[in-house]
C-alpha cells in the first residue's frame, strides 16, 4: 500500500539544477549575436561613408591659384544655390560637399584661374567617382549638366506622354515622371 503523506512518509528532496546546460545556452546565444552583428556590418559597411556628396579638387604647377570658384544648382533667385569664391589659394586644394537628397542631379561647376598662366587642373568627384576632370592653361573649368530633352514638335502627334531615361557620366540612370504634352 502506498503512504499519503502520512507519519511514515520520507521528505524527498529537490533534485540539484545542472549548471552546463544553461552556460552552453547562453554561449550559444553569444556566439550568435556577434556573428550576426558581423554579417551587419559587413554587408552594411561603415555609416559614415566619406565618398558621397560633391568633392571638388584643384592642382596648379605654380601651387598656388589666382582665384578657385564652384557652384551647385541653378536658380535664378539663388535660394537653392550654393556657391564660394576664393582669391590666392594654395594648391592641391580640395573640399566636399556632403550629401542631401537633391544635390547631386543638379549643376556643377569648378574654375580654377592659375598664377602666372601656369597649367591648372580641376576635378569635380560625385559620390566618389570622378565625373568631370580638366586640365588647361590659364584657366580650367569643370561642368557636370543636368539633362536636356529636346525633339521636333512638328511631327510628333498633338497629344504624346513623355517619360525620360537618361543616363550620367557616372552609369546612373534617372527617370522623369511621365507628362502629357499637348500640340498647339
């Protein structure tokens, strides 16, 4: 017959806990979230990437410059346009501007005016890859365009939808909304 708890019955005691089980658990989650955050990194890279935005370079034979312009943009008004002009600066000059959504698409420029009409070099870098270099006597400019779209009107229907694809120097490729032009 089997005791219920009564006079006779022996207390039993708890079993002890086994200490490995839980220390392999928690080394196996380890090992996991390190290499997981090594595979982040790796295909992420670093955040704080040095090659976007505008880099703009210059080189005189003299090492010095006259004068050195650039520019960003177009605008008439000049609310969205950045510029700067400097006299007799020391050569190799360089300077970025960072990156912001729009200022990549637009126009670009560099003049680079050499002392003593020595040869001069201009570069302006797009996100890291070289869009434009030039290298002249007395004076060297750089230009990267926006797009131009021009067709005969003439022999296209009097209703026609436009959608461009263009592509830059650099291999990007950029989509215009599509519009609807209507012939006079």
């Amino acid at each position: 017959m089997v005791a219920l708890g009564g006079a006779n019955s022996l207390p039993t005691e708890p079993r002890p806990r086994r200490f490995w089980p839980a220390l392999y658990l928690a080394a196996g989650l380890t090992v996991l979230i390190l290499a997981g955050s090594a595979i982040v990194f790796a295909v992420r890279g670093d955040s704080t990437d040095t090659n976007r935005g505008i880099r703009f370079e210059a080189e005189t034979d003299s090492g010095t410059a006259y004068s050195i312009s650039w520019a960003i943009g177009f605008d008439e008004d000049d609310t969205d346009y950045l510029k700067e002009f400097k006299t007799h600066v020391g050569t190799p000059w360089s300077m970025t501007v960072p990156e912001t959504a729009d200022r990549t698409d637009e126009r670009t420029t560099l003049l680079v005016v050499p002392d003593d009409d020595n040869k001069a070099t201009c570069r302006i870098f797009v996100d890291g890859k070289l869009a434009y270099e030039n290298t002249s006597i007395k004076v060297a400019a750089c230009i990267v365009a926006g797009y131009v779209l021009a067709f005969k009107t003439k022999s296209q229907k009097k209703t026609m939808k436009v959608r461009v694809r263009a592509y830059d120097k650099l291999g990007n490729v950029k989509y215009t909304t599509t519009r609807t032009w209507t012939r006079a």
